[in-house]
C-alpha cells in the first residue's frame, strides 16, 4: 500500500472492523463516486469473506490498483477490471456452481424452404448469462445499495447499532507506546517523539531511531530517514527507512509491506529497508520469514528464508534474490542505534588516524621524503580519509614499521586488527626521527587540517610501550614556538619526562596548561593515553595493559577554548607540523622517543572513556 492509495487503508479499515463514522463516511463516498471503485469494493469483500485474508486480496491486486488509480489509458483499465472480475470468479466459483437460466422449450428457428435441411431432433439448451455481466450488475447494484444505506454504516464504528453482531463487529483495540529514541546527532532532545508517546497511523522519522511496543507484544525499531503507516498491531507499510520487527511471543504476528512486496513473519526477529533504489529489502536475523509480491505477469512469487539470510526484490520484479548483510545496520533496540550513530559520529569527526597497519604502511623502515628532490613519499597513511598522513624527512633516522602490538583487544568498531607498530630506536643525541605531517602538500580539507586545531573540543589519543624512561622523550607533539618559564616550548606535547607522563599545552588565552601523572611510567608495558579538551578543561586518561579495569584519569587542568595555533614556521614559512616519536624544545627538533608507539587517533569531539581505542565493554 502506498500514499497514493488512501481507499486500500479504508477498505481494509472496514474489513477488519477498525473504521470510524468517519472513515464510513468518505468510504461510501468514495465507492459511489466511480463503478470502478464499487467493483474494488466488492472485489476485496469476496476475497476477504472467499481467502479469510485481506493480505493476500492486496497481494494480488497490487499491479492492478497502481493502473486504477495512476491510470494508462482505457485498455490497461480494461484488463485491470477484467483481471479483477476473473479473480472475483474464481472466487465464486470455488463456492457456487455457474448461473443458468433453463428455459421452456426452444423452438426450431424459421429458414426459407429452399435451404430447409434435414430434419433433426428437438432439443432443449440452458441459456447461459456470461459471468462479467452478472458481476458487473452486482456490483453496480451493490454501489447503489450501498449509497442508500450510507447514513446507516455509522453505528458500525459509533457503538451498538442494528448491524452490529456481537464482539467480532467491535473494532481491535491496540497501542502503540514509544520506549526509545536515539538521535544521530547524540541529543536526543532532537528526535520526533518522547518516551510514552502513542503511535500510529502515519509515522515520518529524520537522522534518528524510535523503539515503540505494541499491545500484542511485538517490539518495532524505526530507523530513519522513515516514512510509513502504522496500519494495526499487526502491520506496518513502508514507504522509506527501515524498520526492526521482533516478534518474541507477540499474539498474531507481524507483516511489512513495501508496495510491491509483503514480508510476513513465522515467529521471528527481522528487518524490512526500503530506498528510492530498493522496492524491497528482508533480512531474517532470528526464525522465519515469508516473502511474497506479484510479479508483472500477475504471478505470485513467494520465497521462505531463515535467520542468517536476505534478500531483496528483484530488478525485474519477478521474484527475490539473495544478498548479503551487515547485522550491525540492524539494531534490535534504541539503545543499540545509539551505539551505531556514536561510532558513526566518532568517525566522521576523527580528523587523523595513523594505525601503522599494512597493507597502508609495509613492515621495515619508513620510506624517506626528499624535500631538496621534491619527493613527497608518504610515510604513513592517514587511514580516516582526510589526508593528514605523516612524511619521513630524516635519512639518519633509525625508525621502521615492526610485527608487534598491544595485545589489549581494541573496539569492534576498529577493522583490521593490531598488529603492527612503529618502533623508534636509541640514537645519539642531536638525531631525530621527524616523522611528521605536512598539510601543504597533503592537501587535507580546511575543517580537517590538524596543524590549525580551532577546535574547543577534541580528543588525541595515543599508544606507547617505552624502551627508555631517562630524560625527556616525546611520543606526540605539535611543534610550535611559545615561551614558558624562559624557554621556548611546543603548542601540544605528550611525552616521558624524567620517568614520568606528562601532557602539556597552550590554551586559546596563551597560558600553559601541563597534567603530570604522579606514577611512574613502565618500562616494556603497553601505555593507553587519552587527552581529552571539552573547552574548558583539559583532562588525561590512562590505560595499561595487564591491569584490570578500563581507563583511569590520572589528571586534569583547566583549559580554555582549543590549542593555540601556532602559526607559520619562521624559517619556511609553513605551518608548524604534529610530530610522532619527536618533539621540539627551544627551537630545536630533539626529544626523540625509544620504543614503540601505535594507534594514533585525533578526533574533533570530547570522547568518553566508552569511546577510546581499547575502552572495554563495561566503560
């Protein structure tokens, strides 16, 4: 059923004893406005008393409804009316035997004498009324019977009436009550409907996702862009979006239709998604399901699928085809959607990821950037798509891609898995390692740019296992030239300082800001750092592998507005570059790490602990 067919959600209103005085009213109206319209009416009536199931009399109507009401000239109207009297026919037949008027005896007809033949046997034939004129009589008849007694249908839905037989006339009482909504944006102030809110009839859904039950029992997830009709307790149309059906020990079921398709559940958990490209899709997570649509020669093609399968109507709309899936686009709760739109949110905003991971960045030592050569070689590449990757300027630098890794599980979100890090080796004093960024030759976007982070919230993330714990070593660091306490340092650093971590950095007022754990640093551990900006405070969280539990914040300070950008180096004049395994202090690239460090997130949103690279499942 689609919008364009307002007179299908009425007759089936009608049939299953749901319809008000008035929806009465604008149904009679409707079938005495056009013979076409009365032999629909009647139609759906003998199908539904003939099937016991209006689903299957829209099933097998559906081609012929869409040529009635959108029309295609007097000859497909034609076959459309006769195709639904052949149906109306059969029907009968399987009930009645054909009409057959027998009349007295026939006498023979007059022929001139000159042709007359030989004389045969009288005999006597029934005369028989073709079909299509004794349906189109009754149906017209029916019309006219049913314009008289307009005024009377109204005690069908107003209470007791002269036509009203009992309880099985009482149309179904049933709710539709919304228990959970998420929000693409995370605010779920912003989604179309609160908790405790009743649904039905039309429902249109923006970027978000509404959980609702129904008095039977069954649990609906609506995930949108959506458009569609609530039709009962037992139905739902779909004109656009997805929906999730779990049917659990629901009473009566559940079907979806999508225009062309009706997908009918056996005891199951499913989901139905329908796009401007798609007429219709299933996929069965849980039991059964049954897929049924008419094809254009007026078959009706019906396939059984059990959980684990999918499939979609086909290009040609002669049946079904297979396909696979993702489960995860198929939350079966609120709760579950918001899961989805945060990953996808995390995502989008993540500005830099460098995981060291092949195929990206190949086991051995970083290939070099020769400026002098105009060689622009990428070391590492950025794996979030925005082209912030990291070039290799140093050909004395001991520095490579090596087979080992935390073994802390990361997040199921994070494909791929872990198993490769950079490694940077000891090297004398006045050599570095300036794996780098370089947006001037990159070319991120301009809201992507990491060497100008205008960003008052923000998360960088970082993983380290430490060689050497002496002096200071930086792990990350945006160079820069700002001056504290005499000297001069970098806007951003997270580094070991003398066996401790230590994360500083100017604020947007130019004031520096510096967090210090007050435990040591482990030699040869995995280290999981998050630093985390929300405007107005800076805070730094740590995990270490071994240790139970999820991230710890280890301190915070107050931070106002993003980190300060440094601007234009004096020297070149390009932007000041975000480091790995080297740092910058009084003008001076140094600071150069020992160990191993992996898994380099920059994100443009104040992460929760739940978000982090290794967050276990209970943060």
């Amino acid at each position: 059923m689609t919008e364009s067919d307002p007179d299908l959600l009425l007759i089936q209103q009608y049939l299953d004893h749901q319809i008000d005085a008035e929806g009465m009213q604008a149904l009679g109206e409707w079938i005495v406005s056009d013979p076409s319209h009365a032999r629909r009416f009647m139609l759906f009536v003998s199908l539904h008393r003939q099937l016991g199931d209006v689903h299957q009399a829209r099933l097998r109507l559906s081609e012929h409804s869409r040529t009635l009401t959108e029309g295609g000239g007097p000859i497909q109207d034609s076959l459309a009316i006769n195709d639904a009297l052949e149906m109306l026919m059969e029907a009968e037949e399987s009930a009645h035997p054909p009409l057959a008027i027998l009349p007295d005896k026939v006498p023979a007809p007059h022929v001139h004498p000159a042709a007359k033949a030989p004389a045969k046997p009288e005999v006597y034939r029934p005369l028989v009324i073709p079909w299509w004129v004794v349906i189109t009589t009754g149906a017209v008849a029916a019309a006219i019977a049913i314009a008289l007694v307009l005024p009377f249908f109204e005690g069908r839905s107003s209470g007791p009436g002269p036509i009203t037989q009992g309880p099985s006339n009482q149309p179904e009482a049933w709710t539709a009550t919304v228990v959970g909504r998420a929000h693409a944006s995370g605010d779920k102030r912003l989604c179309s409907y609160e908790i405790g809110d009743s649904m039905a009839g039309l429902i249109e859904l923006g970027d978000e996702t509404i959980e609702f039950r129904l008095s039977s029992g069954v649990t609906v997830v609506a995930m949108g862009p959506l458009k569609g009709t609530l039709l009962s307790q037992r139905e739902i149309d779909l004109q656009r979006g997805r929906v999730i059906v779990d049917v659990g020990g629901g009473v009566g079921g559940f079907v979806v239709t999508t225009g062309d398709a009706v997908f009918r559940d056996i005891g199951t958990v499913f989901g139905v998604s329908r796009t401007d490209i798609d007429r219709g899709e299933v996929v069965v997570l849980q039991g059964e399901v049954v897929a049924e649509m008419v094809t254009p020669d007026g078959t009706v093609a019906r396939r059984n699928m059990s959980g684990g399968e999918a499939a979609r109507v086909s290009d040609r709309r002669d049946g079904f085809v297979l396909v696979t899936f993702q489960q995860e686009e198929y939350p079966r709760s609120a709760l579950a959607a918001a899961g989805i739109y945060r990953e996808r949110l995390i995502q989008t905003e993540t500005m830099a990821f460098w995981r060291f991971e092949a195929p990206e960045v190949p086991l051995g030592v970083f290939p070099i950037t020769n400026l002098g050569e105009r060689n622009y070689t990428v070391a590492v590449t950025d794996v979030s798509g925005h082209k912030n990757h990291l070039y290799h300027s140093q050909s004395n630098a001991r520095s490579e891609t090596r087979e080992i890794a935390s073994d802390a599980p990361m997040r199921s979100s994070i494909s791929g898995g872990n198993r490769q890090s950079a490694f940077f080796s000891l090297i004398p004093d006045g050599e570095v390692c300036d794996l780098h960024s370089w947006s001037v030759h990159s070319g991120p976007s301009g809201s992507m740019n990491i060497e100008q982070p205008r960003w008052e919230q923000l998360t960088i993330e970082c993983s380290f296992r430490a060689e050497t714990l002496t002096g200071a070593r930086t792990i990350l660091g945006l160079d820069g030239t700002f001056t504290h306490a005499g000297n001069t340092v970098p806007a951003f650093a997270c580094e070991i300082v003398d066996g401790h971590l230590q994360v500083a950095g100017i604020d947007s007022k130019n004031r520096y800001r510096e967090v210090r754990s007050e435990q040591p640093a482990e030699l040869g551990v995995w280290t999981h750092v998050a630093v985390v900006f929300d405007g107005s405070t800076m805070r730094v969280y740590v995990k270490h592998d071994g240790v139970p539990g999820g991230y710890r914040v280890i301190g915070e300070s107050p931070f106002e507005g993003s980190i300060r950008v440094p601007g234009p180096r004096a020297w070149d004049g390009f932007p000041h570059t975000w480091t790995v395994g080297r740092g910058i202090f009084n003008g001076k690239m140094q600071r150069a790490f020992h160990g191993y460090i992996d898994e380099v997130r920059l994100c443009k949103l104040a992460l929760e602990p739940r978000d982090f690279l290794f967050a276990v499942s209970d943060e």
